[in-house]
C-alpha cells in the first residue's frame, strides 16, 4: 500500500521533539513535522555572529532544508554564506558565473530545453565525496509554479520494513554521472569533458552530524546494486524510487523573489517543477563539499 498506511494507523509515525530547546537568534517554523523550516529575524547580507551560524547549523540539522526570504545577497555574499559551512564544491559539468567556478548559474526561460532539477535526485551523488549541502539563491521567479519538493530520506528509511532494512544493511550502488551530465549542458555553451564522476556508495547510510540512516538512492545516479543480479537490482530499485518519494516524506516551497533554499543532501532528495514555461526562473547555486558516505 503506496500510502503507508493501514486499519490500524499510519505504518510511519514520526516522533517529533515535543519540547525542543528555544532558538536564540533565529526564528523557527516548520512547514511539516518531518522536513522543512523557514528562517526568520536573520540577514544574509550582514555578518553572523557565531550563534547565528551555529544555529543556522543547528536547524538545518533539525530540519534538512531551511529556507530564508527577502534576502538581497551579492555573489560574494552568496560564496561568503556558503564558506560559512565547508570548501566549495565545483560542479563536474554545469555552467558557471564567470570567474566563479563555485557558482552555478541556475536558469530556464521559454527557449530552454530543460530546467534544473527536474526529476528526483540528490546533488551530484556521483562523486566519490557528494556535496555536503546547496544552498540556491533564486533570484527571479515565475509568477506562478516553479516550486522546489523536498523529501527526507530519514523518513523514507525508517518507513521500510525490518525485513528491507536487514536486506539492504550492508549493500552498495554505483553512482554514475556520466549519463547523465554527457551532453547535459550543450545549450549553455558547456563543452563535455572527456569523462565524469562515477561511485559506490552504501544504499543506507549514517548521517555525520545526527548519526541518524538515510535511505541514500536516487533516480538521478543510482545505475545497479552491487553484488546482485541485474534484474533484482532493478526491482530493489524501482521500489525504493517509488517508495522515497511518496509525499508523506514531503515539503514543498513555493519560491518568491530572493528567497534561499539550503538543503543537506546526506538526507534529502529534491525536485523542482518545470511547470512555469514560458517564463523564467533564475538565480545561482552554491555549493558545500561533503564526505564519502559510510
């Protein structure tokens, strides 16, 4: 049953905090008990103090994507914010601002033969150490649709069966970036290179920060399991896509002019809706390197 649920209640219950220490510095309001918070009494554009920063860590912790609004950020301060949190990650293959090879220009309009982001994905799960967080500044908007989903795959893990979680403990899949970003950016003017990142890494793993498993497959990069038969593989896969994006997991942000999503892509996996053509969404993407899944 695809709702998880049955006649004797939800088969996911989430246990939220009931009393969770107060925020200092920062406003906190959740879109769901299970992911997603929009930051509030902060501006991007001014130094933070070190309990700002923390906090912001602490409630993108908490939440696995938080979102800011009204925030009227400069590149560099948008590179700035971003170094706050870990080395920059450069983009195996998107465009960039020039000069900027740590800012990825995210755009589509009416001439664009795709958008961002369009299926389910994490960010760049292909290389060896994926990137630890995004954090995507739109800077222009639609003025309808071009909302951004996000799932939590602490959700989606702890949802399984026992019987799936002792399946997978200890199981691995090859990430390959290589069919999907050859020829990916050729309308931008970005020439491919001779080859792209590709990696194993665990289907379940553990959350540095919270300690908390992920469910950490997706149908951006996630090509077999390892170690099993091809057809099974695709089975195991095909129901763990299906299963991760059902919409209990979900939040869904409807973007308005300079707003700011950072998400953890250790725990989540996102979308963002092409349902705005012919008008354009714009802005750029910073993002922060990661470690090796384990």
């Amino acid at each position: 049953m695809s709702s998880l649920s049955s006649k004797d209640g939800p088969r996911y219950r989430h246990a939220a905090d009931e009393t969770p220490t107060p925020y200092e510095t920062i406003g906190v309001d959740k879109l769901t008990p299970i992911i997603g918070a929009e930051i509030s009494g902060v501006d991007l554009a001014k130094p933070l103090s070190n309990r700002e920063r923390d906090e912001i860590h602490r409630a993108l912790a908490e939440n696995s994507v938080i979102f800011f609004r009204d925030q009227f950020i400069s590149l560099q301060q948008h590179l700035a914010f971003g170094r706050l949190f870990g080395e920059l990650h450069i983009h195996p293959a998107a465009p960039h601002e020039p000069g900027e090879p740590a800012l990825m220009k995210i755009y589509a309009d009416e001439k664009s033969p795709r958008a961002n982001g369009e299926g389910w994905h994490t960010d760049v799960s292909c290389d060896l150490e994926p990137p630890m967080g995004s954090i995507l500044h739109i800077k222009q908007c639609p003025p309808h649709g071009g909302d951004t989903l996000f799932a939590s795959m602490y959700a989606a893990y702890d949802a399984l069966s026992d019987r799936m979680k002792a399946y997978l403990a200890g199981l691995t899949a090859l990430h390959d970036g290589e069919p999907v970003y050859r020829g990916l950016y050729s309308n931008a003017g970005v020439a491919d290179k001779p080859a792209y990142p590709s990696a194993e890494h665990p289907i379940v793993r553990t959350h540095p920060v919270t300690g908390k498993k992920a469910l950490y497959v997706n149908r951006g990069f996630t090509h077999h399991i390892i170690g099993i038969p091809r057809d099974e593989s695709d089975a195991i896969l095909a129901y763990l896509y299906q299963h991760a994006e059902n919409p209990l997991f979900q939040c869904r942000f409807r973007w308005t002019e300079n707003a700011i999503a950072f998400w953890d892509n250790r725990c989540t996996q996102h979308r963002a809706m092409w349902d705005y053509w012919p008008h354009t969404r714009s802005g750029t993407r910073v993002t922060v390197k990661g470690e090796r899944p384990v």
